[in-house]
C-alpha cells in the first residue's frame, strides 16, 4: 500500500522567493513519483515525475524536485516564485507493482503576494 | 493532441436521481482511470480499464456507481440513486500502457452537485 503526505495544506510566499513544498511517502516497494498542479475548475497537469535514475528531477515551469530515499521525501522546489504560480499542488505516488492507481496527497495551496 | 474531454463540465441534480458523465481520453492511450475529488482533498481513486477491461475497482464504488468503456475508447461513470455525499468534482484520466512511469493526463473534470 501507499501514501502520500504533503505538510502545510497552504503555503504563502512572496513573488521572487524561494517555493518549497513538502511530500512524504510511503511505499512497501520503490515508488514513482509525481508532482501536478491544479487551477481552479481544472484537472490536474503533470509537472514533473521521478520513476528512476536521477534523483533530481527538472519539470515544466522552472519545478523541480529531489528523491531522497532515505527520507522518504519527494520536495518540489522553484527558486523564484511567480505570480502564476499560485494554484494547489499535488504530490503522487504510483507502486511499480501496481500500473493502474495513483495515490495523492491532499494538496498544498501556493498563495504569492505581490 | 486534443486533450482527454469531459461532459458535462457540470451537473446539478436532486437527490435520487441517475446521472451519467462522458469522458473521451487521448486517441491513442489505451488506459482510462477515474478519479473523485472532493473539496480540499486531493483525487481518490475509482476504477481504471486497459482498453475495454476494467482491471481495478476501489472500495469507494459502491454498486451505485457503475464504469464501462464498451469498445475501448470513450468512457461512461453513472451513478445510481445519487446521494448528497457524491457531490465532488469527477476527473478522468488516460495513459498509454507500459508501466506507471507512463503519466496520467487529466480532463477538467465534471462537478457534480446534489440539491
């Protein structure tokens, strides 16, 4: 089985700062693992993922995340925040054994103050 | 690449009733899931289908809730008898087979409001 926890349900930043949100899985086997984004009355766009190899992994929009085995953490970080950026992220995990189903966390709302 | 659609974008209903919701994937991507999401959470997990098999029902389909995907493209969700608790957003999702590295791509959902 699998879970998801994304600390901070809302994270408020100013534009130009450094956007840090906090995932945390858990898997009985290696994970895949995804980040998405999501604006109001839309589905969800995938960002970035990490299924193997290099552990720090670059997406769309200046996104990027960092595996950590040991801490079981999958963080997504954007060293400037932008306007734009404000939405609700989602931080997934899909097990190798299990090609249908992802898990997702609750979701953390990014807020950029001008 | 025209994205995966969904229809209605919202319905509204009075409890009891039957609806159903379309979603069409992305032509090529043999796998279609179906997500629920409710207010402050994120997408839980209803059923997916490769093709026209549904391989995987969660727990929270209960026998109201109905998925088929008769000739392996477009999808239908019908709930049954509808309840105050399904109000929430409905997300269809598609993907080409080959692994979980295979990222899902997501419709915009259909909202669904029970009076």
């Amino acid at each position: 089985a699998q879970s998801v926890t994304q600390l901070g349900s809302h994270v408020s930043v100013s534009e130009g700062a450094l956007v840090l949100l906090r995932c945390n899985y858990s898997s009985s086997v290696p994970p895949y693992l995804f980040w998405y984004v999501q604006y109001p009355n839309q589905g969800l766009q995938l960002l970035l993922k990490y299924t193997t190899g290099a552990t720090l992994v670059k997406g769309i929009n200046g996104f990027e995340a960092e595996f950590k085995k040991s801490e079981t953490s999958f963080h997504l970080t954007k060293p400037s925040a932008h306007m734009s950026d404000a939405a609700e992220y989602f931080c997934a995990v899909r097990a190798n054994t299990n090609a249908g189903k992802s898990t997702f966390g609750d979701g953390t709302t990014l807020t950029v103050k001008p | 690449d025209t994205g995966v659609s969904q229809n209605p974008r919202h319905k509204i209903t009075k409890r009891g009733q039957n609806v159903t919701f379309r979603c069409d994937p992305i032509s090529e991507h043999n796998r279609l899931y179906w997500y629920r999401q409710t207010l402050g959470q994120g997408p839980e997990f209803l059923t997916y289908f490769q093709n026209e098999a549904q391989l995987e029902k969660s727990r929270l389909l209960s026998d109201r809730f109905s998925a088929e995907r008769p000739k392996g493209s477009f999808s239908t969700l019908e709930i049954q008898r509808t309840e105050q608790g399904d109000s929430a957003m409905y997300l269809c999702a598609s993907s080409l087979a080959g692994g979980p590295n295979q990222p899902q791509h997501f419709g915009d959902g259909t909202r669904l409001s029970i009076l």
